[in-house]
C-alpha cells in the first residue's frame, strides 16, 4: 500500500503548499470550498486521516493511534514525501492539535498554522474551561459505545450547527454514520480525553485561530485560551453557529485565511 493510498492523498494546483487537515467522523471532501480559493496560487494537499473517509482502514493500529502524535506522525511524513518547502498547515477540530505537535517536533517543515475551531482540552479543569465536565465526556463514550449510529443522529447536528443549511447537518449526519463504529469509537476517546494545553506554549510559528460565536465543541473561551497560550497568534471571531465554518461559513473562513496568508506569513 502507497503512501497516496494509505491517506487517499490529492494534490491541486501549484506553488506554495498549504495542507488542510479534516476533523473527526470527517474526511477530506469537507474543505471543497477552501480548495478552489486556494488551489489557484498555492499547491494544495488534502488526505484523509487513517480510519477515515477513503484511506486505508485496515493500516489504523489502536497502538500508533493511541495518542494524537500517531496522526502527526503520518503529517509529517505526507509532507515530507508530497510537498516542496515549508507548507502552510490548516486544521479543524482535532485535526487542528495533530498539526500543533507536527509543528513542534519539526518546525522546519512549516510556514504557518491555522487552526480551525480547535480545543487543547475539552475537559473542565480548574479555572480552565474547556466546555465540558469529565462527566459529559464519560456520558459521551459511553453512548457511542452503546449506540454509535444513534449517537451519530443526534450529536453531529448538534455540531454542524448551521440551522438555516440543514442539508450540511444531514452531510456531517451521513459521514459520522459512514465511519466504521469501532475505530470512531477508539479515535474518540483519544481525542476528547486528550489535553495538549502544554503543547500550545511550544510553538513558534505563525498561528491563526479561526472561532465560531457559538460552538458545542469548542466555545469561545477555548479559542480565547489557546490565542493566548500560543505567542503571537491571531485571533479571528467568525459570527457563526456550529463547529464547522469551512463548511456553513466559507466566505468568511476563506477570507481571514487569505488576509493571514496576504500578511506574508
């Protein structure tokens, strides 16, 4: 099995290199309008992370992928096998700290980051708010554990958002229900019981953290959080519902992106 097929990799367009990275229970058809915007004066790198969309199902190893470091692992190893030069990293959701930890083992790699809707930790801790309770996110597995599709049916509306485009809730629907039920559940537990708060600190590299004004998985005081922790990143509030503004807001989405990239980062 290629690397190309491993990760269904795709590449468009030519000169500098961003590589956009999708969240869970996705795949890489949820940044098809980014791509066009960009596609015309960057090379484009879209793939889907192992276990998802149209990669290889069989290569996820509960071992590699027991942490996020195993899906930076691979980023890294796309980008050094696919793309010329320092590459600019766009991430959603999860996907957004599997960036953070490939920019910090190998900063040299990268130009800039953006990180949409991230969370370094989705737990409640102390003065920190991450948006839920170790409770919430024991109930959470639990139910996919019991009852993924039905999980599926009433939690991705919940993130989509986007009430007035119900055929994105029913997209985000479809692709959570089309993720094989065993790796959804083990790469779920590894992302909302993740805590990379100690990572943000870390980084040195050109940072835009693209928010939502309402968002179920990530509120507003996490990206707050994480614009502060991460030294001179930029901060963007998109006045949007949901947790996916490429999808529900890309007008917006790809204009801060363009501004960011227009400041010569």
């Amino acid at each position: 099995m290629t690397l190309h097929l491993k990760h269904n990799i795709n590449v468009l367009g030519s000169g500098p290199a961003i590589v956009f990275l999708h969240g869970f229970g996705c795949d890489q058809n949820m940044w098809r309008f980014l791509v066009p915007a960009f596609a015309s004066a960057h090379t484009v790198i879209v793939y889907d992370l192992v276990g998802c969309g149209k990669s290889d199902l069989s290569a996820y190893d509960e071992d590699r992928y027991g942490t996020l470091h195993g899906h930076a692992d691979d980023l890294l190893e796309i980008i050094r096998s696919v793309a010329r030069g320092p590459v600019m990293v766009v991430g959603h959701s999860v996907s957004a700290m599997i960036a953070l930890l490939a920019v910090n083992k190998a900063p040299e790699l990268f130009a800039a980051q953006v990180m949409v809707g991230p969370s370094a930790c989705y737990i409640d801790d102390g003065d920190y708010r991450g948006g839920f309770t170790r409770a919430d996110i024991e109930d959470l597995l639990d139910t996919m554990e019991s009852n993924y599709l039905g999980w599926s049916s009433v939690v991705a509306p919940q993130i989509m958002g986007a009430p007035d485009q119900p055929h994105l809730r029913d997209e985000l629907t479809n692709s959570f229900c089309r993720t094989d039920p065993d790796i959804a559940k083990h790469f779920a537990r590894v992302t909302f019981l993740s805590d990379h708060r100690a990572d943000l600190a870390q980084c040195r590299l050109p940072t835009l953290i693209l928010q939502c004004t309402d968002d179920f998985i990530a509120p507003v005081a996490v990206g707050e959080f994480i614009h502060r922790a991460i030294p001179g990143s930029e901060y963007v509030l998109i006045d949007n519902t949901g947790h996916c503004p490429h999808l529900s807001a890309p007008d917006a989405s790809v204009a801060a992106i363009r501004r960011f990239v227009d400041r010569g980062t």
